[in-house]
C-alpha cells in the first residue's frame, strides 16, 4: 500500500516499477538506515575526549 503511495508521486514506468515491486521503501529503509548510522558514528567521534597538549612556560 505505501509503496504505491509513494510510487505515485515518481513519474513514468520507473516510478510503477518501484511503486509495484515495493523497492521504493526498502531503498527508503537503506537511506535513512546509512543516515542513522552516520548521525550515530559522528556522535560518538565528538564523545571521544580530546588530546591535551603539554603547557610551555
């Protein structure tokens, strides 16, 4: 059902194709699991304390 909701608002056979075969929302899925992903990596990277250089008097 969601596939061809989506898939509606593409244009020509390629959107009925994806609207049909539902790959529409797996590849939906797989973009929003990669950006996921990357948010989370990014996270935990400024989470990782910092080098402190020694102090030169």
């Amino acid at each position: 059902m969601y596939g061809r909701v989506i898939g509606a608002g593409t244009t020509g056979a390629g959107g009925a194709t994806l609207a049909a075969t539902g790959l529409w929302l797996n590849s939906m899925a797989m973009v929003v699991t990669a950006t996921t992903l990357v948010a989370a990596g990014v996270a935990l990277f400024k989470l990782v304390p910092r080098r402190r250089r020694p102090q030169h008097s």
